[in-house]
C-alpha cells in the first residue's frame, strides 16, 4: 500500500477531528447502529476520502464516524468494503491503515456470520477466537513496506487474548452468553453449497462470513490489538434445509441489537490499556 495515498487520506481526516482515535471499530452487515451511539461525532462520507473505495452492500452505510464512546475517542466504519464487490485485498483493508495512522492502537472487527457449529443458534454472539484464511488471496502480497510492519507477521495470536478473557468477563457481568470460535473467511458472494460447510466444520470452522480476515490480517502486521465479535445471523447451508438470504442476515441483526450493544459499550468502556 502506498504511504503517500495513507497520507493523503489520513490528512483529510484529520483536520475534522476532534481527537486522537485511540480505538478503531468496524461494523458488519446490520450492526452499524453502534455508530449512532458516538458522541460529539463528525462524519466522512467514504466518497469524500481520497482513496477509500465506496461501500455498495445492503446495511452498509458508507461512511467513517469519529467522536467519543464510553469515555475513548474512536474512529468507526460503519459499513465496511469486500472482496466480492471487486476491489482488491489492499483497497479493503486500506481503512485499517488509514486508522492506523490516525492513532488507533486497537481494534474492534464485527461481522453477521453463519453457523457452522451446531450448538449454535441465530442471534448468538461469538468472540472470534482465531480464523481460517479460505479467501484464494491475502493482503500482504506483493513488496513489503518495512515502516508497515515486517515481511512475516506472526498470526498466532493475532486475536488479543487479554480482549477475549476482558470481553467474557464482560458477557458474565451483563448475564450474556456468548460463544466462542473459529471464523473462517470465503471471499463470496455466493453463500456455501452444504457439502462446503461440512469441509470447513471438518476443517475446524465454528462460523463463516465474506469479511474480516483480511482486515485482522493487515491489522495484525500493523501491530494493532484486535478483538473480533461475529453475530450468528443464520445457520450456515444444509444445517436448517431452509434457503439463505441477505434479507435475513439483516433482520437478525437487528434482533440481536440491545444485546450487542450493551455488550460492545461494556467492552469499551472497560477496554484494559
């Protein structure tokens, strides 16, 4: 990625702010409504920001949201770009980069998933505890920029395992219960044929989206602590017999709002440093 275009996009925003970001948060399908909590915020539309590519899914807004929630100053994508909407893997997680160099030293990655683990349910809240790259394709290909992050970034422990033990913490405080896995990341847009989603529940899947393992991927060779956060919004193919659609992911969602809300807002309010 280009640090003059990082530059660029980061000297149009900062301008307007009204502080240093401490914390960056993307918001999934139907969950930008944590957005509308920020307070004292200002507003970039994407199509205003030199180099941002515009978001073109349903329950994506558009647009990046800075101000302050629950007493730290964020910077939040409430929707957020894919791979499927033909921009490459370095235009998607260009944002993070972009967070990045505003100040941002976490981040906060959501998603509307589907189910692989049985034991789930639509509506569930799952903390990603590691992902699965089924994309055919990464951000970091290509040169590396060493004043980026280094050539082989370790993703071991790329979901910050003092964010997981704090958000559990978090979920047993408000009387949540909230799952746990393995995300695994396909590149869309089609969902997955039944026979698919018993590969990735073979391969270790617990849950499956179009999203997020990129984003976590440049954050994690940018150094910055992630927590990831999936909404079960259906069960994944051939587990209900029931056909899958967008619409669906949408009205799950916004089923599952109070509680995802009150459970993003504790995390934060509470995030350790």
């Amino acid at each position: 990625m280009d640090q003059t275009m990082i530059k660029e996009a980061v000297a149009h925003i900062n301008g307007q702010l009204p502080a240093k970001p401490v914390l960056g948060l993307i918001l999934g399908s139907g969950l930008g409504v944590l957005a509308d909590e920020i307070e004292d915020l200002v507003t970039f539309a994407y199509k205003d920001i030199p180099h941002f590519p515009e978001s073109t899914v349903a329950g994506h807004k558009g647009q990046l949201v800075a101000g302050e929630l629950e007493g730290k100053q964020v910077i939040a994508m409430q929707g957020r770009f894919h791979y499927y909407e033909g921009y490459s893997m370095q235009q998607v997680t260009f944002p993070v980069r972009v967070m990045k160099e505003l100040g941002a030293e976490s981040i906060i990655v959501t998603n509307a998933a589907g189910g692989i683990n049985r034991s789930f349910e639509p509506g569930n809240l799952m903390l990603i505890t590691d992902h699965i790259n089924h994309m055919g394709d990464n951000p970091l290909l290509g040169p590396n920029d060493e004043s980026l992050g280094e050539r082989f970034p370790d993703m071991s422990q790329v979901y910050d395992k003092t964010y997981l033990h704090h958000a559990r913490d978090c979920a047993a405080k408000l009387g949540l219960t909230v799952q746990e896995g393995v995300y695994v990341g396909n590149p869309g847009p089609t969902y997955e044929t039944p026979a698919e989603i018993k590969m990735l529940r073979t391969l270790g899947g617990d849950a499956v989206g179009m999203s997020t393992v990129p984003e976590v991927i440049v954050s994690g060779h940018a150094g910055l602590r992630v927590l990831g956060i999936s909404c079960i919004s259906n069960m994944a193919a051939g587990i209900l017999d029931q056909p899958l659609t967008h619409q669906e992911v949408i009205e799950t969602t916004e089923q599952v709002r109070e509680d995802f809300l009150r459970f993003v807002k504790e995390i934060i309010r509470t995030l350790p440093n």
